[in-house]
C-alpha cells in the first residue's frame, strides 16, 4: 500500500532568487527522485539512500540579469538537486502556482509546479518507500526488480540506473 507524502511549504522572495522553500514528510523513511522538464529535455536526479522522513524542498528561479526575466532553476530535494534548465518567465515578480500544502503517494509522478516560460518547464517529483528499493554498488539505490516492472518505461530507466541524469524528447512527451 502506497504511503501518505504531506508536502508543506511557501515562497520567500530575495534577489536574484525567488525561492519556494518547504519539507515532504512521510511516517517512514522515504526516498526521491526529483526532475525539472524544460522543452524536450528532463534532468532528474536521486536523493542518497538515508533513513529520513522529511526531505527539504527548495524551488528557486535564479533570474540571471537584473534587468531581464531569463531564470535558472534550481531545484533541490533532500540531498539531489537539478540545476541545469533555462527559460525565460513572463514578469520578474511571477511565482509558479505551488500549493501551500499537499498529500501525495509514493511511486506516484507528482507536478509541483508547471511554469508559464520558454520554453514550458515543469518540476516533478516521485517518492519512494525505503524498502522498496534495493542497494548497489557504489550505494546507489534502485527500485527493487519486482516493483520495477509497475513503473511507466521511462520511469523504469531512471529508478533501475544510476545517480543522475538526463532524459531525451521520449522520457519528457510520456507525461
């Protein structure tokens, strides 16, 4: 049975970043993937296997002139983080809409927010049990072989691989 995720959290402004800073909370120990779909490009990245139950959760759009609505996003989960997507955002002072508080299942792809920029960027997260995964070398996690096959093909790439990387056009046009 899938577990409950409450992920709580609000925006704090300062320049250059505006940052969404929050926590996802769970009963057990719990792991993550997080990912930032920017055009036909996904980065995404896992968080080290620990025993928490609570990860931070910090969105940042780090706008990268003064003058200018060019922003890099920052996105940091537990102890992953991607940080490689640019877009362009309609005004200096917009903020995504990201509900101050949510639940959520593990093993489930969950938005977090989807940008109005240019191009389209969408910050996505999936939440696992502990023991649902299995480690190996080099502790890198990996979502147990018999709990593997329930995932979505493009999912099954990242959550039976490595640390981090990055998706092509097929991952991102699948959600």
């Amino acid at each position: 049975m899938p577990l409950e995720v409450e992920i709580t959290g609000q925006w704090v402004s300062g320049y250059p970043n505006t940052t969404w800073k929050g926590t996802a909370r769970a009963s057990e120990p719990i792991l993550s993937v997080c990912m930032v779909q920017c055009g036909d490009r996904t980065e995404w990245a896992k968080t080290p296997l620990t025993n928490y139950t609570s990860l931070d959760l910090d969105l940042n759009l780090h706008y990268r002139r003064r003058e200018g609505c060019d922003v890099q996003f920052l996105y940091f989960l537990g102890q992953a983080w991607v940080q490689e997507a640019t877009a362009t955002v309609p005004s200096q002072d917009y903020r995504p809409e990201i509900l101050a508080q949510r639940r959520v299942r593990t093993g489930e792809l969950v938005e977090l927010a989807a940008v109005t920029s240019t191009p389209v960027v969408r910050v996505l997260a999936l939440f696992l049990e502990k023991r649902e995964v299995r480690v190996g070398r080099k502790r890198i996690w990996r979502v147990r072989p018999e709990l593997l096959a329930g995932f979505a093909p493009p999912l099954r790439g990242i959550l039976g691989g490595g640390r981090t990387g990055v998706a092509d056009q097929s991952f991102a046009n699948e959600f």
